[in-house]
C-alpha cells in the first residue's frame, strides 16, 4: 500500500520535495557562479605561446640570408602529413578550398594553417562514421523500433548531412563569437588610439600599448592588436602587417580602419582625427545595434512569456486556492457516509 504524501500536494505531486531539490539546484548553482568570480585567470596567458611563435617566426625570417627560402618555425605533424598525403592521393584536395577554410581558421583564432588539411579531412570522415553508426543502431540493432522506414531514412541523412557540417558549423560559430567580441570593444580601442597618436607615440607603441590595456576587458582585441604590433616591427613591408590584421578578423569596421592606417602611411595624414571619426562611427553603430535588439525584444520575449513565465505566474496565484481546496475535498467523506 503506498502511503500519500504528508505534505501538501499540486496535481499528486510534493510541493516540499519540489522545493527542496529546486533549492539544492540554487544553492550549487550559487556556489559554481562564486567559484567562477574567484577563479578568474588572466585571459592573455593562453595567447603568449602563440604570439611567442609568431614572434620567433618572423625573426627567423630576418636572420635567415635572402637567397634561401625562409622556413617555418612550426614544423607539420606527422599526423597532418599523412592526413595530406591522403587527401593528395584521392585528389580531393583543392588549394582553393584550402586557403577558404585557411581563412575561417583565422577567423576563429586558430593560428594553424595546416589544420585546414584536418577539416577537409574531417569533411570526409565524419559522414562515413557517423553513418555506419546510424545505419548499425537504426536498421541493424533496430534501437527504434516503432519507427517507420521513413523516419529512419531522414534519421540517416541527418547522421550524414549533420558529419559533413559539423566542422564548418564550428568554425563558423567560433568566428562569429570572436567577431562579436571584437566589434563590442574597438570603440574604445580606437579611443585609446587616438590618445596614444596625440600623445606622440608611434604606431607600434601605440597598438602595443592599447592592447595592453584593453587584453583584460577584450582579449580576442588584445590578441590581434599585439599580433599585428609584432608584425609590424619584424615585416619589411609595414601594409602587411595591416592587411594580415584585416584578413584574421571578418569585421568590416577593421577594414575600415586598416585602410585608414595604410592611408595614414602613404599620405601622412593625420592619425589622430581620422581614427576619432572612426571611433565615433563605430560607436554611433554599436548604439544603433543595441537599439534594434531593444525594440525586437517584445516580440522575442512573447514565446518565453507564455510557455514559462505565465505558468509559472498562475502557479503562484492559484497553487494555495488549488491546495486548500484538494484538502477540503479530501477531509470530507463519502456522501451519505454521515450518521
């Protein structure tokens, strides 16, 4: 015989055992929200090593002789080797399609060229896997078995579709949270630059020292703006380095101001006043953005307001009234049970 709850119950469910396991979900989400404030690192120690190696790059670039070819610090794995070698040997491997996805790496911050030769690779693999695996638990293992022929048909294509997709999906997903990141603080990256131009200082101290100070607040900025002090301290021709900056970063607002610095350089103009019109234009941008997420937030937040807020509202309003009354209910007797 199963005993009824002591408690008091909505719908044949324990209110206090609801309440105190949505309580123990507060109280451990509390203390990983305080462990990630006391935890905090500074988010430039990972970028040092790479920074590091393009630094150590570029010099061996200078200190080798002009007759030989310069050659990379970083060395290819064995693993990528082999990987090109197959890709070679079944000519799939386009050297268009390489410096796409050469390019969508460094949109996403990932400095390796040669992990291009990975995601074609993986382009190939994954949908063979994947739908093996598909096809070993949806017709062989039968796992789903009230599904129909159809359903486990479109189940397979997505397996397939899905393994073809998942590393653009990826690389395309870390790109645009590095370029949000960027565009969010180069207003005022672009307001320090123009303080260090009039107090004097050069280009590369000026990038140098703007990515110090903004590498806590920004470190997706900091990182590129470093990057492209290095670059322009160790390459021969200072509007690469610029143009290196405007092909790592898929912001129109960096090309835009890559273009005023390779303007500044050729023509002497002024870097102070230009760089303040831009960061005025790009702030002016940003406001207007949070602008149209404002006024689109009714509409957004209509679904979430029926589905979890008004239940949750009526809940409240009504639960009392609803438990109360199941109690009166469940105190009296049967009819006629009266003496």
């Amino acid at each position: 015989m199963i005993t009824p709850p002591a408690g008091p119950t909505l719908l044949g469910v324990d209110l206090i055992a609801v309440g105190s396991a949505l309580a123990g979900i507060a109280a451990a989400a509390m203390v990983y929200a305080i462990y990630t404030v006391i935890s905090v690192r500074d988010p430039m120690a990972k970028r040092v090593k790479s920074l590091n190696a393009r630094r150590d790059e570029l010099k061996s670039g200078i200190v080798s002789s002009s007759g030989k070819k310069r050659q990379s610090v970083l060395r290819r794995s064995d693993t990528t080797e082999k990987m090109k070698e197959r890709l070679e040997g079944m000519k799939v491997l386009q050297e268009s399609q390489v410096k796409m996805i050469q390019q969508k790496l460094a949109h996403a911050g990932i400095r390796n060229k040669e992990l291009a030769v990975v995601v074609i690779f993986g382009r190939m693999v994954l949908p063979a896997v994947l739908g093996f695996l598909g096809a070993v638990a949806l017709y062989w293992a039968e796992m789903f078995p009230e599904w129909g022929s159809f359903k486990r048909f479109m189940a397979f294509a997505a397996l397939v579709i899905g393994g073809y997709k998942a590393p653009d999906l990826f690389l395309t997903n870390k790109a645009k949270k590095r370029t949000d990141a960027i565009r969010k603080g180069l207003p005022d990256a672009l307001d320090l630059m123009v303080i260090c131009a009039e107090a004097g200082l050069t280009v590369d101290a000026a990038f140098n020292r703007v990515a110090k100070e903004l590498g806590r607040a920004y470190p997706e900025l900091g990182d590129e703006f470093t990057l492209t002090a290095i670059e322009l301290s160790f390459l021969t021709e200072r509007r690469q380095a610029f143009e290196n900056l405007a092909y790592r970063v898929d912001l129109d607002a960096i090309r835009g101001v890559v273009t005023t610095m390779i303007q500044t350089e050729r023509y002497g103009t002024p870097l102070a006043s230009a760089l303040r019109v831009l960061s005025a234009e790009f702030r002016n941008e940003r406001m207007m953005r949070a602008e149209e997420k404002a006024a689109r937030l009714p509409a957004i937040m209509t679904v979430p307001l029926i589905l979890f807020i008004l239940p949750v509202l009526f809940i409240v309003i009504l639960g009392p009234a609803a438990c109360s009354i199941a109690d009166a209910f469940a105190g009296d007797g049967p009819p006629g049970s009266g003496g």
